[in-house]
C-alpha cells in the first residue's frame, strides 16, 4: 500500500529530473552556436520499484544520463575526408604560387623569351654586319638568362615560403596533440570516477578535426576512455595522457625543415592535411620543375655555345662561348643551371655569325637557328620542351583542383550529416522545455495535493 | 518523428552562395580580358597550345621583317645594276660609232675618253653600299670590292670574296640573297672592266674596234642573264611575302580560336549566375529569424 510520503518523494524526484532536464536544454541552448558543440540530451529513468504487500510500486523517476549526441563513425569519416581536402587545397594554394611564375595565359613565363631569342638570330641572319641586330641578339640573350634566373629564383622563393608553413603547421600539431593528451586525461579521471564525459569527448573530437585540418592521423580508441592518435604511417603522436611531440631540424643538404618523431625522421611518410600537401609541393613538385628548369638552361647553354663556337666573329675571330659556360656536377646534375644563366660575351662583334670570317657572313647563324629546330632536350625541341612543361604544370593543378573541389563537397555533405546528429535545434529545444515545464508544474501539483491531504490528515486526526 | 535534419539552414546557404559567386568572378575574368582562361590551370592542353602558336608566331612575324628587310636591299642592288646595264649599252653605242671606219684619231681618242668614264661610272656603281655595306663584295661587306689596278689588264681588282649568304624566310626555307661581285662583275671570260679596257684601247691605239665591241656585247649579254638573280629573288620574296601573311592571319586566328572567350555565352552565364544568387539572397532573407521559443510564455 502506498503512503502520502512515498507519493511526495516521487514528485520530488520529478521535481529534480525535470530541473536537470531543463539546465540541459538551457545548456544546449546557450551553445547553439558553438563550434564542435554536441547537443545533449537528457535521459531519464524510471526510479526501482518496490514490492508493498504483493504490489509493485514505482520508485519516482531519476536522471540516467546526460548524452552528448554523437555519431563516432562519421566523425571517423569525416576527418579522414578532411586529411584528404585539406592536403589538396593546401597543394593547389601552393601550386598556384608557382602557376603565377609560368603563367603563359596572360604571356607570363619564358615562351617570349625563348622566342625573342631565336627571332634576334634570325633578324641578324638578313644583315649580319648591322651592330643595331648584333646588339640586339645580346639583349635577347641577356633576357632570356634572367627570365631562367627569375623562373629559378622564383621557385626557390616559392620552396622556403612553403617550408616556413612547414614548420608552422608542426608548432601548431604539437599544440594540439598536447590537448587531446590533456583532454584523455580529464576523460579517463572522470570515468574511473563514474561521471559522464559526453562534453570533454565533444572537445576531443573538435581538437582531433582541427588536427585533421593540419596532417594525416589514424586514431584508435583502446577503450571508451582514451584516444591513441599516430602520424605519418604509425608514429605516435597521442598516447593515453602522453603527447610526443614532433621535433624540427634543418636538412643539410636542402637546407629543408625536416620533422621528426622520437629521433627518426618521417618527413617523406607524412601524408595528408596541410603539412602532407606542402611538402608535397616543397619535396616533389618544385624539385621536379627545377630540374626540368635547370635542364632546359643547361640544354641551350651548351647548343648555343656550340654554335657560337662554330663560327667567326665580326672581326674574323673564332667565336667561343656565347653564355657562361655551365659544368654539370660530378653526378651529372644540372642543378643552379638557370639559376647562374648569364652572358658570356659583352660585345656585339662576338656573335660568331660568320662561317668564314668575313663580315657580311651570315652562314654560322644556321647553327644557332637548328638550336631552334633541333630536338636538344627529351628528343625535344626546346620551345615544345617548355610547352610540354607548362601544360603538365597546368594539368597537375587542374587535376588537383578538381579532386579539392570535390573533396570539399564530401567534406560539406558529412558536415551536413553530422550537425544533423550534433546541432542544436532551437525549436526542438523549445518544445523540450515545455515538456519539461509542464511536467514540472504537474510534479508541483503533486507536492501541493499531497501536503492538503496530509494537512487534511493531521488537523482532522489531531481535533478528534 | 521525422529525419532530423541539419538545424543550421545559414550554412547550407553561404555553400551555394559561394559557388555562385565563385562562377560570377570567372565569368567577368572573362568578360573583362576577353580570353577563356586567365591561368594556366584553366586549361592546360589550350596554353601548352598557345606557347607554340607563340614560338611559331614569333618565326613568322620574324621571317616577314627578313623579307622587308631583304627586298630594301636587294632593290637597291637590282637598281643599281639596271644602271650599269644603261651605261654599258651607251659604251656599247660608242663602240659600234668607232668601228663604222669613218671616223679619224681624234674622234676615236673622244670615243675613248667617254668609254673609260663609263667604265669609271661603273666601276663606282660596282663600289654601291648599303646601310654601309658593300653590296658587291661577296660576305667580305667592309672590304671596298673593286679598286683600280694599274697592274691588272682590266685596271681593275676584285677584293672581296666569292660567298655567298642565305637567309631563312620560312621553316627550312633558305633562299640565297646575293651574288658575288666576282659573278656579276668579273667573271672569268666575261669580264666587264676587261671588256671595256679592251674598247678603250682598240680606240686609243687603233685597234680591232668591231671586235672589242663585239666581245663587250656578249660580256653584256652574259652580265643580262647574272642580274636577273636579284630580280627572280625579288619577285619569290613577294609572292613568300604574300604566303607569310596569310599565314600569320591563320596563326593570329589560331590563337584567337584557342584562347578567346565565347562573350555571348559568358555573359549568359553571368546572369544565371546572378539570378540565382539573387534568389538565394532571397531566401537567405527569409529564413526565419525566430523559433519556438519566441512563443513561450
């Protein structure tokens, strides 16, 4: 049989659930707007009955659990499509720095020079003794040395630039990863204690996401409490309360940021996020294009001091080298080709056009025009050589665009799904809130009816 | 319950925003440059295209200021052996008046005098330069190519040399562009200082006139047949001059083809593009400023 005062303590306890049901509304209400924020809910059970003379009575109501609303999985997801966008787009931001150096659609790059090159050779070919087209030939030259050495210098700009982010992103990675240390710790402490964590675990998330932005991660949870996270292939980055953090060194060689983890350099295992996208651009890409840079000056270095050699000069002299000779390095490297471009001879009259050293000879100029003509470079000419060269630099920008792009959708589309899961809905919150007032009220209702009957009780049973 | 969904609406509407703006800076790029690309990314087969249209262009352009440059020179070489052309018949006329017999000493040394200033006037003409080249000294162009020469019969000397130099006016197209002095003037057999030395002393000493005129008369004939060299070079530069602008037109319309935005459809773009962000501005407006919770009391 139940009494006056069971029924009072279970309104009470109605009375608390829905209070902590409120704070929990107003809680997720005043975090509509947060980043990361995962909406909670309250979960309430009902409280143990208890047997009274062969009948079960209900034991009021209690609050469960407070759950942060949360899809483990998409999360998963979604930060691995982050990794992904976030590696493309860094690598089309820094591709299109170098796209700028060699931006043939609006007439930017060495084509013009190239060919303001040849066309001086063949201008000088209808007058070879005219001093006007023979200086005009230097000049040809002299700018199409500086446009190597601009395009060299510009990517080697291009190259510390990107390795100053580098270094910037493992400041910021390191920062981050000694959060989801800290954040593992307070999460584990609470748990042994018994407490909920929706929140911190909330906070972890957002923190793994933000690391996400920065480099390629795999996470394992060992248990609900703790999240291991390691990079580039298996190092670790994050265990238990434990941050590792990655150290920098300069490469001697490259004089290149190089990053470590424990002592061992991982550099060319990171994949992913912004760092795995600049050092794609600073390890691969920009090596590459020097090289072929280097090796296009190279080429046309020694074909035209070649040709110039072949020759006479306006005095009847032999002619020798046109621009600086360049020596590759024992390797067989032309690296610092285009770079070091530059004239050798200074003085008109030292354009060898002349086959048999009288002035008015234009016969050697054929050899510098087969320079045009000629494959000289990857079976090659030199002019299609550069064609090929911008159009692949062009296309490996396209391309990456393209899958930025459409990386970026997933991303937005998971996003989607998981505030879906995680937002905060106002009106939901609305209707919740009058749920749980007018259950408050009700609870209330009770705790008054209950003290009128047992006022009725004792004023009655005392004045008998 | 329904699907829940992403209570966020302001999100999905700055992604579509977004894009639509993205398209509307592409489109006036476009609008604005006129080309359909502004980067090489944009289209990189079309701008790998366009570098050789460039290079070729560049040739073109070059090999027509070659052929301008050459026609100057080589009409000033055809002029001036037109000249000699006038002076040697005029020597020639002289030569068939003093061997018709009729005429004594002193007209024959008269007749003389006059022969040997052609051969000065020639010999002078032989001597043309151009831009301060010598036209007639083969490739020796600084060297003076015909000098007189007491010590030779002709009493002239040949300087320069025997080359020759061929100039590139189209891809793998050399054409030669001059004779040697040595061809036009003093070709072996036909010399034209020896020819006419050898009327001015058939005059002088009384000599076989009608002989020497006879030899000079085939030296003029031959010298007829060398010059028209510069007029057949003249005449194939023209008509290359004509085949190289045509092409240029082609390349220039090439590159027009490849790189030119298609405006009307631009611009068609654009404002799609605009009407639709229109639209989503609109919308974006009309999202509800308020929720439930405006409601309780």
């Amino acid at each position: 049989m139940g009494t006056l005062l069971s029924s009072m303590s279970i309104a009470l306890s109605a009375l608390e659930a829905e209070q902590t049901a409120v704070q929990v509304t107003s809680q997720n209400i005043a975090n509509a707007n947060t980043v990361g924020y995962d909406r909670q809910v309250t979960v309430l059970e009902e409280g143990a009955p208890t047997s009274f003379s062969g009948l079960l009575l209900g034991g009021g109501v209690s609050v469960e659990s407070i759950q942060s609303m949360r899809d483990s999985v998409l999360n998963l997801r979604l930060d691995s499509e982050t990794q992904q966008q976030s590696s493309l787009s860094t690598y089309v931001n820094g591709m299109q720095q170098i796209e700028a150096i060699f931006n043939e659609a609006s007439g930017v790059g060495l084509a013009s020079a190239l060919s303001g090159f040849f066309s001086s050779i063949q201008a000088l070919s209808a007058d070879p003794s005219n001093s006007t087209l023979r200086q005009a030939v230097l000049n040809a030259g002299s700018a199409l040395a500086q446009g190597f050495n601009s395009a060299s210098n510009q990517l080697q700009a291009a190259q510390s630039g990107t390795d100053q982010e580098v270094a910037q992103s493992v400041d910021q990675i390191n920062d981050l990863a000694s959060q989801v240390a800290s954040l593992n710790q307070q999460i584990m402490s609470l748990q042994a204690g018994g407490e909920g964590t929706g929140e911190l675990e909330g906070q972890r998330d957002e923190v793994l996401s933000q690391l996400s932005q920065l480099v390629g991660i795999s996470t394992v949870s060992a248990d609900q409490d703790s999240v291991t996270v390691t990079v580039a292939g298996g190092s670790p980055l994050v265990v238990g309360n434990q941050a590792y953090q990655l150290t920098t060194g300069k490469d001697a060689a490259t004089g290149m940021t190089q990053v470590y983890s424990q002592g061992a350099n991982i550099t060319a295992q990171i994949t992913g996020g912004s760092l795995g996208g600049n050092l794609q651009v600073r390890d691969q890409e920009i090596p590459q294009l020097q090289e072929s840079l280097d090796n296009l000056a190279a080429s046309l270095i020694n074909n035209v001091n070649s040709a110039n050699s072949q020759g006479y000069d306006l005095n009847g002299n032999p002619g020798g080298d046109f621009f600086t000779p360049f020596t590759p390095s024992a390797s067989g490297s032309n690296q610092g080709a285009a770079a070091s471009m530059s004239m050798y001879i200074t003085d008109p009259s030292q354009v060898a056009a002349s086959s048999d050293g009288s002035a008015g000879s234009s016969g050697n100029l054929q050899n510098f025009m087969n320079v045009q003509t000629q494959n000289i470079i990857d079976g090659q000419t030199a002019q299609s050589f550069y064609a090929n060269f911008v159009g692949a630099l062009g296309e490996s920008i396209s391309t990456a665009s393209a899958s930025a792009e459409a990386a970026g959708l997933v991303v937005q589309q998971l996003q989607n799904q998981q505030a879906s899961v995680s937002g905060v809905s106002l009106d939901e919150e609305a209707t919740n809130l009058m749920k749980y007032q007018q259950a408050y009220e009700a609870a209330a209702r009770v705790v008054s009816v209950v003290d009128d009957l047992t006022n009725f009780v004792i004023t009655n049973l005392g004045a008998s | 319950m329904g699907i829940r969904l992403n209570p966020d609406l302001y999100q999905t509407v700055l992604q579509g925003i977004d894009l639509l703006q993205q398209e509307e800076n592409n489109d006036l790029e476009q609008m604005s440059s006129g080309k359909r690309f502004n980067n090489l990314s944009d289209d990189p087969v079309a701008v790998s295209q366009l570098v050789l249209n460039e290079a070729e262009t560049s040739n073109v352009n070059q090999y027509l200021a070659n052929v301008t440059t050459l026609q100057n020179s080589l009409q000033v070489a055809d002029s001036t052996l037109n000249s000699v052309v006038t002076a040697l018949s005029q020597a020639i006329s002289l030569g068939v008046e003093g061997s018709n017999g009729t005429l004594n000493s002193s007209d024959e040394q008269t007749l003389a005098i006059q022969v040997s200033g052609i051969k000065d006037q020639i010999l002078s003409l032989a001597n043309t330069t151009y831009n301060g080249d010598y036209l007639f000294s083969g490739t020796a162009v600084t060297t003076q190519p015909f000098t007189e020469d007491s010590s030779s019969a002709s009493g002239v000397t040949y300087n320069g040399n025997g080359s020759t130099n061929s100039v590139q006016i189209g891809d793998g197209e050399y054409i030669p562009v001059n004779l040697s002095g040595s061809q036009v003037f003093t070709p072996t057999g036909s010399d034209v200082f020896a020819a006419l030395q050898g009327l001015v002393n058939a005059l002088q000493n009384g000599g076989d006139v009608a002989d020497a005129t006879t030899q000079l008369q085939q030296v003029f004939s031959r010298f007829n047949t060398q010059r028209t060299f510069y007029g057949a070079t003249l005449s194939r530069l023209q008509s290359t001059q004509a085949y190289l602008t045509q092409e240029q037109l082609g390349l220039s319309t090439a590159q027009n083809n490849i790189e030119g935005a298609n405006i009307s459809s631009v611009i068609s773009n654009y404002v799609q593009s605009e009407t639709a962000l229109d639209a989503t501005y609109q919308a974006a407006g009309l999202i509800s400023q308020m929720s439930l919770l405006d409601y309780l009391k």
